[in-house]
C-alpha cells in the first residue's frame, strides 16, 4: 500500500466509501464524481501505478469485476451501454495513480457524457506498416 494513495486508503478503510462489490483482490466503489448515474470504480486492493505495470493475474480479476458490474448496471439501472475506461499517465487523463477501472453506464447519447475518436487529418501519411513494425519490437 502507498501511504499517500486515496485509494489505498479507500480500500484500508481509511476514506468511506459506497462499495458495490469486494473481494480478497479488488473492490468496487461509486465515483463520488458521477459522470452518469452509476458510475463505478473498480480498484485492486494491492497498489500498482497504472493498467500497465499491473499483475496479470490482479488485472483480469478488476476487469471480469467491471465486466460484472457493467452487466448488472444494464439489468438493473436500465442502462442502454457501459464504458469500460482506464487512463494511463497524466498524459491520458490519470489523475490517481491507482489502477483503477472506470465503469460509466450509458443511457442516452445525449446525457452530457462523450468520448469521441475522430480522425486525425495530420496523420492522413502516416505508414501504418512501419507503425506496426515499431509496436511489435516492444512485444
């Protein structure tokens, strides 16, 4: 555990929290920032940084538990679709450096709520041969 971590201290009993799931390896929480009615963090309760520097094993734990959760918010919220979301670094929108799985039910498109992936025209030339051959080097 990390002294200073918000959700080492969730899961140490430190900070209350609305739990919605736990179990030896993960617990689930209500955001006490609702981005829609619902929305659900799912947390290991061993400290790691970001999806990336997780354990294999603790890290298909927290995402069959947002699997869960996002199945139930659909059969029992009533929810049309789920966003399953993790951000890595402060470059992609992390702000808790926490492993931490954002499970946002979705009811309408229209809810104030978007993620959006759109083109980007400046990388209209870019080789994506060459692209794929620089990722699989790290594999």
């Amino acid at each position: 555990m990390a002294t200073d971590c918000l959700f080492c201290k969730i899961v140490n009993g430190e900070i209350p929290s609305t739990k919605i799931y736990e179990d030896d390896d993960v617990i689930a929480f209500l955001d006490i920032y609702q981005t829609t009615i619902g929305h659900t963090l799912v947390v290991p309760k061993q400290h790691f940084d970001n999806f990336l520097t997780t354990n294999k094993d603790i890290m298909h734990k927290v995402m069959d538990v947002a699997q869960r959760i996002g199945q139930a918010e659909i059969a029992m919220l009533g929810a049309k679709g789920v966003n399953i979301l993790t951000n890595v670094n402060k470059e992609a929108g992390q702000s808790i450096y926490h492993f931490h799985v954002h499970v946002i039910p979705r009811y309408s498109r229209d809810e104030g709520f978007r993620i959006e992936m759109k083109e980007n025209p400046d990388l209209k030339k870019l080789s994506l041969p060459a692209l794929a051959s620089e990722i699989k080097k790290g594999l």
